[in-house]
C-alpha cells in the first residue's frame, strides 16, 4: 500500500486543484467531443496489451475523478494532434498509448478480479502527472536547447551556462521494468541552437520539429544506464530549467 506524506498530500492536493481549473471550461466540450481511434495493441514479449488496457478502462470507469481525469486527457491529445503537427502528433500518440498500457502496473487485485481499493491512489496520481505534463506541453517551443523536457520514460533538464555551455541531467525509467534506470549528468558545449554533444561523447542532442531528440552515440552498456534502460528517444519540453 503506497502512503503519502503531508508533502506528498499537499502536492496531490494542488494538482488537482490545477486540473479542475483547466477542466472548467471544458466540461460542456466534452460531452460532444468525438472520440479518438484506438491504435492497435503490439505484440510484446510477457506484455498483454490487452488485458492492460481492460484492467486499466475498468478502473477508470468505477472512479468518478479518473473518469474526468481521462476526459480531459483524451481532448488534451486531440488538441495537440493538431498543434504538433505530422511528425510531432505521431510520437506522442505512441508514447500516449504505451503510457495508457503500463498504467496497469499500479494496478493490484483480489482473487475474484476485482481491483485492490489501495491500489487506486497511485492510478489516480500517475494519470494527474501525466495530464499535467500535457497541459504543460509546448507545441511551439521556443528555439533554445535549454529547457525541461519529458517523454514517456522520465525527464531531461538542459541548463545553460556561460561561453556556449550547458549542462545536461537526465533520468529515466524502462517502463516495463521498473528497477531498470538511467542517471545521467554531464556537459557539453556548442555554438549552435539545434544541436549538443556532450563531453564525454555519450550523447548527441538535435532538434527535431518541436521535439528534443536524445541519442546514445556508444552502442552497448552504458555506466549511467541499468540493463534495458536508455535515455535514447524524443522528448517535448514543458517549461524552463531553474
């Protein structure tokens, strides 16, 4: 059973504050909004596709908040399909879609089926995460590398210091294994707005349309990174770094 602190609480509590503001004017818009076509489920080794997303719609529907959450989710997505434009709308919808699967790993249940009560909570605050970062999402960033950027595994901080350098914090977690994580801090120095590499040659970061591409450039184990973890992968930015 997860518990939260008094931070924790609080944080949840402000969250959720957050979300019913952007909610407010959408509750009429909802009601007609069309709804999204479903991607077809890839075969994925010991991953069921489909039992994740009917475990994870049946818990949905039997929280009246998720259910809102999920609402405001789905019109954010069809909202950004049309600002991202081609490229960018189609790797968010991916990296939407595996979201939407392994939220089923919060999910713990009875013997007869049903789902756990104490295993809601932590649902409930992994789908308030996730719309809050696309709420927070830039369809037109600014043309800067610096910047907080996420995507489906976890996030990259770029920050910016003097004469053309920046420093670079990345950390993220394979989605399917959770032990498996990536802690990743260097720097690097460029004369150019589109494109990083960092010091140490293990990264290469380009723009690519509205979106950050991060790239390991030595094939193989990293030191930074657990067995099947990579920071590898596209990221869309959500604010500035402090």
């Amino acid at each position: 059973m997860k518990r939260f602190g008094a931070s924790g609480v609080a944080a949840r509590q402000g969250s959720a504050m957050v979300v019913l503001r952007w909610l407010a004017p959408l509750v009429v818009l909802l009601m007609a909004w069309p709804a999204g076509a479903e991607e077809r489920c890839p075969t994925r080794r010991h991953v069921d596709c489909a039992g994740a997303e009917r475990a994870i719609a049946a818990a949905i529907a039997a929280d009246p908040w998720m259910t809102l959450i999920d609402q405001a989710w789905r019109m954010r997505m069809a909202e950004l399909s049309h600002l991202l434009g081609p490229a960018g709308a189609a790797e968010l919808a991916a990296q939407d879609v595996a979201q939407r699967r392994v939220l089923s790993r919060d999910l713990f249940f009875t013997p007869d089926g049903a789902v756990e009560p104490d295993s809601v909570p932590g649902l409930r605050w992994r789908m308030e995460l996730w719309l809050m970062r696309l709420i927070r999402l830039q369809p037109d960033p600014p043309a800067v590398m610096e910047g907080i950027w996420f995507n489906l595994t976890g996030e990259a901080v770029i920050r910016r210091r003097n004469g053309g350098r920046y420093l670079v914090t990345i950390s993220t977690v394979e989605p399917y294994a959770l032990a498996s994580t990536c802690e990743y801090e260097g720097e690097g120095q460029s004369d150019r707005a589109d494109r990083l590499e960092t010091d140490d040659g293990a990264l290469e970061l380009t723009w690519d349309g509205p979106m950050l591409r991060i790239r390991q450039l030595v094939i193989g184990h990293q030191p930074f990174c657990g067995a099947v973890a990579t920071v590898t992968g596209r990221y869309f930015r959500i604010g500035d770094a402090d």
